[in-house]
C-alpha cells in the first residue's frame, strides 16, 4: 500500500512519562502507529503508555532503547519497521537536564549529558535517516531541544551547551538530507510541569536556599499567560512538525514558550540571556 494511503508510523523516544507520553498520545489521536521506547527499567510506565495508545486506536510497538548506544537505537528502528510496517517520523525526545553550576561540572557530568542528549539525537536521526532512504518517500526527522538551546542560564551551562549542539545537528541533518525529502526540526520548550523540571526547581532551589517552587513560580509570573506549559501543549507542536502541513519547515528551533522565561532565577530576579530570532525560511 503506498505511503500516502497507509497508516503513518512514528517512533517517539522517552515515551515512559512526561512530554514523551503526552506526544505519544496525541500522534494516536492524529492517527500514527507507534513505537515506543525508553530504558528498560522504564518498562512498566511505558507499557502504561502504550495501553492508553491503544485505547486511542493505534497499534504500537514498546521497544527498550537507551540512546547512548548506536546499537540499541538501531534495533530500535529495525524493531519498528518489522513491527509496524513503514518509517515516517523519528521524534528524539529522550533527554535529560540536570543542574549544576558551571564551577561544579566534571567531565564525567558533560560526558554523560552528551552521550543522552547529543550522541542521542545523532544516532536517531542516522538511523531513521537510513530507513527513510531506503523507503524512497521521505520522512520527518524531529528532536527535542529547548530555549536553553537558544540562551543560556544560571545553573545549566552543561546543559545548555548540549541543546546549542542539538541545534547545530539538526540544521545540518536538514541541509544534507533534504535532497531525500527528509525534513528536520526541534522543538524548544521553556518551563514543562513534569517531573524532569520539578527536579530542576529543586536543584535550583537548593542552590539558592529558596524553597521548592519559586523557580516555577517566578516563571509562571513571568509568563503573559501567567502559568507553565504542560506536555499536551508541547505535544501540539510536535503533532504540527509530524503533520502535513509542515512540509516546508525544515532546519528550524521552533520555540514552544512565551516569554523570555529561561533567563529567571531561582529567586525571582531576572537572569542574563542572549537571544537570536527563529524564522521558518531559508537557512
């Protein structure tokens, strides 16, 4: 059956909790079989996930992955395509952002941080980049970044640098892969109310000797519509860079957020930040 009239089949990674979930059930509704992985000990959550896939209509596939490893993301792709049929989206949304200051960071802390969000990023985009070829009818690459991506903040040197990287990647991947009909964007959110930004606040907390939620409610303060994001609306993007609509966007950091929140710190005051302006046009 030709792609066009098929079911469209995704792979979104992290998919146990938080973002990942919320984007694994709104490709459901937006009719998309998927894989689903995440580390092994996740599995319970992610089979959690997948049944609530399922209640939506799709079918799915949980694979354990840890993206640190080549080998492990490729039998992830191989794993999908035997399971679901076909390739049409690779969202890379595995990732990690703990906080540290940068006097603190070690090598093996910026090593790790790499090895997930960066090497991460590149292993799924190769692979699935591979698989689309070979399919011969294009693909959509998508990764998560962050407005840490695009400036930086107090507490998350390591972290950001990782997210500038994703971002470099995925213009590259873009202009190279284009010629194959391959899209490639991120998304960049600000403050997410999951879990891995609940540790953040109590990182930064501690840092500062405030109390737990001051970060996230200086940034809501922060923020015109006066709260945090929730993964639903970062999912929301990520089913617009999935969709057919998005066709003519490629290599871009699309940011989810709004309002110069990144640059708060976690006592209130406003932070540094230096920004650059992220267009849907030409690179």
């Amino acid at each position: 059956m030709p792609a066009s009239q098929a079911r469209r089949v995704a792979i979104v990674t992290g998919a146990a909790q938080g973002i990942g979930r919320a984007i694994a059930l709104r490709l459901a509704k937006d009719g998309f079989d998927l894989a689903l992985a995440d580390l092994k000990p996740s599995r319970g959550k992610l089979d959690a996930v997948a049944a609530e896939v399922q209640a939506l209509g799709a079918k799915t596939a949980q694979i354990d992955c840890d993206v640190r490893s080549e080998a492990d993301v490729y039998a992830l792709v191989e794993g999908a395509v035997a399971a679901l049929g076909d390739l049409d989206v690779m969202i890379a949304n595995a990732g990690i952002a703990p906080a540290k200051m940068f006097l603190d960071n070690t090598t093996e802390f910026m090593d790790n941080l790499y090895q997930i969000n960066v090497r991460g990023v590149m292993y799924c985009y190769q692979a699935a980049a591979k698989q689309m070829i070979k399919q011969g009818h294009g693909g959509k690459l998508i990764a998560a970044c962050s407005i840490s991506g695009i400036t930086t903040t107090e507490g998350q040197s390591a972290y950001c640098a990782t997210k500038f990287a994703v971002r470099a990647l995925n213009q590259g991947a873009a202009i190279e892969l284009g010629k194959h009909g391959i899209t490639a964007n991120v998304y960049c959110p600000g403050p997410v109310l999951t879990d891995m930004w609940a540790a953040i606040d109590k990182d930064m907390a501690k840092e500062h000797g405030a109390k737990e939620g001051e970060l996230s409610a200086a940034m809501a303060k922060r923020s015109p519509l006066g709260r945090n994001a929730e993964p639903e609306d970062i999912a929301a993007l990520v089913s617009f860079l999935a969709g057919p609509d998005s066709g003519y966007i490629t290599a871009q950091a699309i940011q989810s957020s709004v309002s110069d929140t990144q640059g708060s710190r976690a006592d209130g005051r406003a932070g540094s930040g230096c920004h650059s302006v992220v267009q849907c046009d030409e690179i």
